[in-house]
C-alpha cells in the first residue's frame, strides 16, 4: 500500500509541474492567438525585486494604448527549463522583464536595475518592425522596401524584391513601409531613412537581424540576391534584439 501511495504522490508532482508548464505556455500562447504583447515576468526567487518588477510590468500595460498581458515565470522551477532555454535566460540576471511581440517573439528585456515602464512600451514592436522580428525569427531575411505613395517606381521595386524572394527558395521576404506612416516613425528612424527620398529606397536585413545592404530606386533582381547573402557583419535587430543578443 506504502508502494502505492508513492507512486501517487510521485504522479501528482510530476501532472503538477506538467501543468505549471502548460499554465505559462498556454498563456503566452493566448496572448499570441489574440495578438497581444506579453510582459513576461522572469525571476528566480520570490520578494521584493521580484514585486518591483512586477510592478513595473504593471505600469507599462496601464499605460501602453493597446491591450496588453502580464505573465510571470519562476525559472527555477524545472517546468520551465524549454521556456528558460527558448528565451535564452540561462545565467541572465533576474528578475527580468521580457517584452514578448503580439505573435510571442522576443522584442527585448531589461533587468530590474534598468527597467522603466517608458523603455518597456519603447520595447512594443509597431507593426511593420512585428513582421519583421517574425521574419528573422523564422530563420529569414528581409527586404524592406521604404517608399511614399506618389513614387510610381514602388510597385516595380517590390516585384523585383518579389522574384528576388523566390531565388532565395521563399527564406526571405518582402516587408513594405510607408515613409509618411506615423505609427512607424521608430523603425524609419532606426533604418536611417530619408522622410523626403524621391524614389524607394530598399534595405536589405539578413536573418541575424543586421541591415547588410541599402538600394536607392529599381534594384537588380540578382543584386538583390547577392546582397542578402553577404557575409554578416556586426550590428542588432532594427527595433530591439532579443534578450540573448542577435542570433
């Protein structure tokens, strides 16, 4: 009976922690699937750092215009070793806030000693700079195409980025970005682009996350190509890298 009620125990600790894990992921998944940034919580112990940081995750969801999530995670506990290792936390000084992008990818993160509640809503991909973190999370580089409405050349400017992709074998893709578009000022600023370019300009972002290539009006298709596999080089993700650096 002794042996029984061992083994019971010892199935009840293991369903607990399976459902430790399940309840982290599945909120970050719900988050995703309702497109909503995740301010993920990391900590080691519980007290009052882990409170403070808490609290400034709170602060930035009141404050953040869109609707938005908070999740914390204990990354001691052994249910969480796939989310500690997919987010790259081994050995990173807790407790830290993770901003996850509407579609779970990792947007930042800031220890508490550096965290505000400003850097963290900073840390909220718009939306091009969200297509663009999805993209070389996959694995992918990009081709932005930054142009404005009147520039009649932009059309052909992305069908060449188009046919540029489909030499790549589709492990590249074509993002466009409004050079008037208010809501992208951060990315734009970031890319260095020229708010009065008379003709598109195309930057080339390899799947590290480094812009390795700029081409002002209609480029090549195989220029293009050949720029997206050059050599990386040193440099970070436009719009913020991952807490564990570029890949």
């Amino acid at each position: 009976m002794k042996k029984i009620q061992s083994i019971m125990i010892l199935l009840l600790f293991v369903t607990g922690m399976s459902n430790v894990n399940a309840q982290v992921t599945t909120e970050i998944e719900k988050a995703g699937k309702a497109c909503k940034p995740v301010f993920l919580v990391a900590y080691n112990t519980n007290g009052a750092d882990t409170d403070k940081a808490f609290s400034i995750a709170n602060e930035a969801k009141s404050a953040l215009k869109s609707s938005s999530v908070i999740i914390k995670m204990n990354t001691t506990d052994a249910a969480n070793n796939e989310l500690v290792a997919k987010y790259r936390l081994a050995g990173a000084p807790m407790p830290l806030i993770l901003v996850l992008d509407k579609n779970s990818t990792v947007a930042g993160g800031l220890p508490l000693k550096e965290a505000t509640a400003a850097k963290l809503i900073e840390m909220v991909p718009t939306p091009k700079t969200s297509e663009l973190l999805k993209a070389i999370n996959e694995g992918k580089s990009v081709y932005v195409v930054a142009y404005k409405e009147t520039m009649t050349s932009h059309d052909k400017a992305m069908d060449n980025c188009a046919m540029a992709c489909g030499k790549m074998d589709n492990k590249s893709v074509t993002i466009k970005i409004d050079l008037d578009d208010k809501k992208e000022a951060k990315l734009l600023q970031t890319l260095k682009c020229d708010l009065n370019a008379k003709e598109p300009v195309t930057y080339v972002i390899n799947k590290s996350g480094q812009v390795i290539g700029t081409h002002n009006g209609i480029t090549d298709v195989n220029t293009l190509v050949a720029s997206a596999k050059k050599a990386p080089a040193g440099g970070c993700c436009p719009g913020g890298a991952p807490a564990g650096g570029c890949k």
